[in-house]
C-alpha cells in the first residue's frame, strides 16, 4: 500500500503542476483565477527588505509611495486593483508591487517571508514574466500540499498490518478523500498553508515516537510559518510536560537536542515580535465570522458552534480522549474569536486526523472527530471539503 500511496501522490501532484504550467490562462496563474495572496506575499517580502519590521505594525499603503501613471498602467493591463499598487522610490523603473489588504499590516508570520523568498528574488532581480513566477508560486504550494497528504495519510494507513491499522484503513474509503479535497484544492489556488500544516503533522510523528524536543520544534515552525497553526498550542504544552522525565530532559544535552532548543526559540522569538506588532489591528480587519462570539455569543450561528464543541467535546470525553477534547476546545474558543474567516481556512483541522491516530481512538470518537472537522469548516467556513468546483475548474482548464 506504501508503494500504491506514494505513487498517487505523485502522479496527483504531477498532473496538477503540469496543467498549472502548461495550460494557457491569466497572470494570476491560480486555479480559478480569484486567489492573490500568492503573489502578494512575495511582493511583501520585498517590501520587507525595504521597509523592515514596518510591515507588522503599519497599513501597507502607508509604506507605498505615490503610484505613478506607468504602476496604474501595469495594474489596470493585468485587471488587478489598483488600491493593491505598491510604488517604492527605491524601485523606480522596475515592476511595482502588488500586495493585497493595504489598508492593513501583513498578519502572516516572518517564516512566509522565508517561503515566498525565492519568488520574491526572481521578481525583484530578474526579467522573469510575472505569469511564470505566479505559477511557480502556485506549483510549490500544491507540491506542499500533496506533502500533507503523503504524510498524513502514511499516518493514518501505513505500517504493521495490526487490528489497529486494519480498522483504520477501513475508513480509507472516507477518510483519503476528505484529506485530499481539504487540502489540494487550495493549494492550488495558491494558498502556501499547507507547509504549516504539514510541520504540526510531523510534529504529532514526533511526540507520537516519544520525541518532545522535535515535536515542538516542528510546532514553533509551524507558528512561524502560519499563525492559524497557534489551533495546536495544547500540543506544546504536552511538549513541555514530557520534558520533565529525566530521559526527554537528556535530549537537550545532546547537540542535536539543543540546535532543536534554538531553532524553538529563535523561531517563537520572532512570531511573537511580529504578533506583538500587528496585534492591535486583527480586530480592525472584516468580521466575517459569522459565529464570532465576541460579537454577539447568543446568535444562532455562534449557539450552533458552541453546541458543536460541546457535543463533540462530551462524545470524547466519555471515550477518554482527553487530549482531543482539550485540542478541540481550544480550536472552538480560537475560531470563536477570530474576526475574520475564509473558506480555505478549514484545512488546518486536517492534522486532527492525525492526533486520532495516535491516540487509538474508538469509532465513535473517530465519528466525532470528522463531525466536529466537517460541522466546524461548514458552519464557520462556509464550505465543505468536496470535489465540485474543484473539479468544474479543471474541467474547464480555469488557471
């Protein structure tokens, strides 16, 4: 099955980065031609060189000189908003920037600036179209998320064939496709989450081998790639509880232990120096969330949410399974006060699956897990992790 898994993935993934690369279509390059994050972030990371932490604390717009009547030109000749143009003194005569949200600070954490540097660099020095580099962006976050479902899906299925494994490989029929569609139809719009994602999985791999000091340096890259992997902080503190038996705590005398210790505070060092920054402003951002508890915690959507947890949270409880229940009650008061939501968002209760898995869990807390996955990304999202505009876009070659 290792062998079979391996090769779906691949193949997934090299149908999808070719029909990216090859099939003629806008600039934008992402799968349904809507997405401009992809390009947004590298353009941020160029900004980040010339105006430096300032990103996390100021409106975008603040940083950008005045447009010129070439930058209007350029937007208008691509259909992007020309409220996105981003003109710097610095680059004049070059391409502008075109960053999304400039009315507001760039919520994403210093390890997107990481990820996104390489596209940054072709676009800041080279004479590379901005049609190729938007569809590497959109090639190298779907080939993070087809990692995500190798990886996750080698959790759950992969390994000695025990009664365990055999029962979940029963749900294969259920489960696989629900990883796949949570996952990759985002990234191939352009989302880079799945990298985040992808760090709590290997995090769980980790604490499941009995291996604290790199489960929370996965967790710490996970932060510092995306802030919605902040979901699993209950992770961390299991992390930190295991570190007190003598045998974890000798970890850290060895030099790989410490090079994961630095790599934990170097990057949770610098996520909280950016959260810190842009702090004051994620309220100021649209509250699209409908079950917003802070807003009002006795609408129908925010009673539904707080029903969902609960039920959910119960159902686990009389299984034993304390550990999901304390994730999953984090995530709920997490979700409930987040202001602003989107669709894609509900692919981070992906790694859920995973945690499921280490814990043994019961049908019936499996049961509530993807109950809790599947209520959770309809009633707050606003989706469900199916295949039909998926599908209807790559039908239509909509890239």
């Amino acid at each position: 099955m290792s062998k079979t898994l391996t090769l779906a993935v691949i193949g997934s993934a090299l149908v999808l980065s070719l029909l990216v690369a090859f099939v003629p279509g806008s600039e934008r390059g992402s799968l349904g031609r809507w997405n401009s994050d992809h390009y947004s972030h590298y353009s941020a990371t160029i900004l980040f060189w010339h105006r430096g932490l300032a990103i996390y604390d100021t409106p975008i717009h603040e940083l950008c000189d005045a447009t010129t009547p070439s930058s209007r030109a350029f937007a208008q000749e691509r259909d992007l908003s020309e409220e996105d143009v981003c003109e710097l003194g610095e680059r004049a005569g070059k391409r502008p920037l075109i960053i999304n949200w400039p009315e507001y600070p760039r919520p994403y954490p210093p390890g997107q600036l990481l990820f996104t540097a390489p596209e940054a660099l072709l676009y800041a020095h080279t004479d590379v179209s901005r049609y190729a580099i938007n569809r590497l962006a959109v090639i190298k976050d779907l080939l993070a998320g087809h990692l995500v479902v190798w990886l996750l899906l080698s959790m759950l299925f992969l390994g000695p064939d025990d009664e365990e494994r055999r029962r979940w490989r029963s749900f294969g029929l259920l489960v696989a496709p629900l990883v796949y569609f949570a996952i990759v139809p985002g990234s191939v719009v352009g989302f880079y989450d799945p990298i985040s994602i992808a760090c709590v999985c290997l995090a769980i791999a980790r604490l499941r081998d009995a291996k604290p000091v790199a489960g929370l340096m996965w967790l710490s890259l996970s932060v510092f790639l995306h802030l919605r992997a902040i979901w699993y902080a209950p992770l961390g503190l299991v992390c930190l509880l295991r570190l007190r038996s003598p045998e974890h705590r000798d970890e850290l005398s060895t030099t790989k232990g410490k090079l994961q210790l630095f790599v934990v505070l170097a990057t949770l060092a610098l996520t909280a120096m950016m959260l810190t920054r842009v702090a004051p402003y994620l309220a100021k951002f649209p509250a699209t969330n409908n079950s917003l508890l802070l807003r009002n915690p006795l609408s129908p959507s925010s009673l539904n949410l707080i029903f969902l947890v609960g039920i959910v949270g119960v159902t686990l409880a009389l299984e034993r399974q304390w550990l999901l229940v304390l994730v999953i009650a984090w995530q709920g008061a997490v979700i409930g006060t987040t202001y602003q939501v989107q669709t894609w968002h509900g692919m981070f209760f992906v790694p859920l699956l995973a945690l499921a898995r280490w814990k043994r869990t019961s049908p019936p807390s499996l049961g509530a897990v993807l109950v809790f996955f599947v209520g959770v990304t309809r009633l707050v999202f606003g989706t469900t992790p199916l295949p039909g505009m998926f599908f209807g876009n790559l039908i239509d070659g909509n890239f």
